[in-house]
C-alpha cells in the first residue's frame, strides 16, 4: 500500500485559454524542487462550471495543486471558492499582475481569454509580410506577384519599396516591380484580378527633382540619362501604357508622404474589393 510520501505530486494547470503561461510559470517553479519531476496535467480552454467541477473532483485526490491563468471572473471566483472548500491549494498567476496594472496604471484590464496568442499570430504575419515583401522587392521574382495581396507597379522612384514595407507592418503581403522600357513586363501581371494592382505615377518634373537629387548622392552628374526629362516622359508614357493594359487603379505619389500614399492605396483595394 503506497504511503502519502509515495503520492504523485500533480499540478494541474487551468486555463480559459491553451495554458502555456500557466504550464511554463509551473515548469520553472518545478525545476527548483527536485529537478522538477511533478506531474503536470494541463486543463485548456476551460470555459463552464462543469469543467472547474471535473478539475476539483481530480485534484481532491492525492497530493495537488491547482495553477490557473483565467481571466473570466466568474470562473476564476468559482474555482477559487470550490477550491478553499476542497482545501485545494489553487494558485492564482495573473490577478497579482493584473491588480498592479490596474492600480499603478489605472487601466482596466478586457478580461478575455486567448488575447496573447492572438497578439502572437498578429506580429508572425507581420513578420511574414515583411519577409514576402523583401523577397519580392523590385520584380526579383515575378512568382511572388501571383501570391501577393497587393502589387505595386511604377518607374523607379515612385516610392515601391519604401510603401511595400509600410504596409507589410499592416500584415499585408506586397511586391512591387520596376517597369522599365527595355524590360518587359512580367507576364504574371496580367494574369491576376486586377484589384490586385496598384500602379503609381509621378509628376515629371518630382520626378526629375528626386532623380537628380539620387545622383548627387551617389556622386553621379546630374546630366545623366536617369534624370534627363526625356528619359522620364519616355517611362512615364511606357508605364503608363502597361497600367492601361493591366487596367489597375492609379494614384499619383507626387508630394505625398509613404503615410499618406498608403493609406489612399488601402482606401482604392477596399472599394475595389467590396
């Protein structure tokens, strides 16, 4: 017959959510006693009464404690009255917190479940996004216009790469191509929906500032082809012509700020795709 010093040591671990903060708080604590050899039984998205009572009923028995994140107040006020009632240690790890947030703070916290993995999946699509955008910066590779959620498209200097960055931070996966006279347009860009698209022009002479002001920083003369006015009216017309035939929304970028064209870029997808 096991004696109470035999008794599995457990730690069932509740949340109103997956329970990873809860089971990873345990595992640290566990590893200063013994090496951490306690049992851990994880109780997720526990979200009724009945499931609290299934918990109780397990952790009455033998040695255990009850570690829980949940953040619906009826049920953190109901595990913690059965769990005094069973003399069941039950060990609250968020209100301490959360208690300091709202009194040095003066915050109230939204008391609903799962907010952190839902701020986790936010920030990996962000990441992704980002990702996509720098892969498939100035046409490097036309496959990534077929996967895209926005295609930007434009001579050089229309603000492509800077804009595709601003709205991979807003999760939105972006590529931009360079449309050059002397290199055909890919043919991915007129396979897919047109409300893909987004093209972008500029005024000629903003143009020819921007250009010539890219020289001098490079240390080029500013009487090279790039920023001659006939080497522009010739891009400006070609791409004008590939916009046409892609027959995609167009906004001029011309004295506006990468905020400001993006936010008119988001404003054109959305009634284009309602």
């Amino acid at each position: 017959m096991a004696t109470i010093l035999e008794q599995k040591e457990v730690v069932y671990v509740v949340s109103d959510s997956v329970g990873e903060t809860a089971e990873f708080v345990v595992k640290a604590v566990a590893t200063q006693f013994n090496g951490g050899q306690v049992e851990i039984r994880r109780n997720s998205y526990v979200d009724d009464l009945e499931d609290i009572e299934d918990v109780i009923a397990l952790a009455r028995v033998g040695r255990s404690i009850i570690a829980y994140t949940i953040v619906i107040p009826v049920l953190k006020e109901y595990l913690d009255r059965r769990a005094k009632e069973e003399q069941i240690i039950a060990v609250d790890l968020l209100s301490p917190l959360m208690n300091a947030f709202t009194t040095s703070f003066n915050k109230q916290p939204h008391h609903q479940p799962g907010l952190m993995r839902k701020l986790d999946e936010e920030y990996f699509k962000k990441i992704e996004a980002i990702e996509f955008a720098v892969k498939y910066d100035d046409g490097r590779d036309p496959r990534g216009i077929l996967k895209a959620d926005i295609v930007l498209v434009g001579v050089s200097r229309t603000s492509k790469t800077p804009l595709s960055m601003y709205l991979a931070h807003k999760r939105f996966k972006v590529a931009n191509v360079p449309l050059v006279p002397e290199v055909p347009a890919p043919e991915e860009l007129f396979e897919i929906p047109r409300k893909n698209t987004i093209g972008l022009i500029i005024s000629p002479d903003k143009l020819n500032e921007i250009r010539t002001e890219r020289l001098k920083a490079l240390g080029l003369g500013s009487q090279a082809n790039y920023a001659s006015y006939e080497r522009i009216l010739e891009e400006l017309d070609y791409a004008e012509k590939i916009m046409k035939r892609v027959g995609c929304p167009i906004i001029n970028v011309s004295n506006k700020a990468i905020e400001e064209t993006a936010g008119l870029i988001l404003e054109v997808l959305k009634k284009e795709r309602s």
